[in-house]
C-alpha cells in the first residue's frame, strides 16, 4: 500500500535512463520501502547490500556519540563488505540480464 504511494517519489535512476542499463545502486530506494513496509525478503532481492548498509549506518551512529574500540577498523570492515556485496550483486544482475 505504501509503496504505491512512495513510488511517486523516487528518483530516476540517471544511468538507466541515459545508457539503459542499472547502475550498481539500482533498487535500493525501492529495497528501503520495501523495508518500510516489512517485506525485508524482497527487499533483500531488490538491493542484497541493503541490511549491511543499515548496519554500517547505525554503527556510524553509535560511534559518533560512544568510544569503541577499534573503530576505524570495523568503519573499514564494512565499508569494504558492503562494497564487496554491492559489486558481486551487480555482476550477478548483469549476467542474468545479459543470459
């Protein structure tokens, strides 16, 4: 129900509209409202990196307002993982499109 109505506000993606392909961040607007409605399933098939980078952002968070040890490690860690995530995702995305 709220999708429908959070589809009138998404951005375009520019890449798909001037090359016709998807850029590597394609779907994850619409894998958050996804989230927002509770379908955390399709939202994982929409944007497979999507609960990695909520939780990068919520330890960004934390680590702004609390002292953890090691944190510029664990910054890089998932910073890496969710690029990592998002590059295989979208090989695997451009593979099926192109068989």
């Amino acid at each position: 129900m709220y999708l429908l109505q959070l589809e009138n506000y998404m951005l375009p993606c520019l890449n798909k509209e001037i090359f016709g392909i998807d850029c590597p961040g394609c779907g994850i607007q619409r894998a958050i409202s996804f989230i927002l409605e509770g379908n955390f399933i399709s939202a994982f098939r929409m944007f497979p990196a999507i609960y990695t980078i909520i939780l990068l952002i919520a330890f960004l968070g934390f680590s702004l307002f609390f002292e953890v040890k090691n944190s510029f490690k664990i910054k890089i860690y998932l910073l890496y993982l969710n690029a990592g995530i998002i590059i295989i995702s979208y090989i695997i995305k451009m593979l099926k499109i192109i068989y």
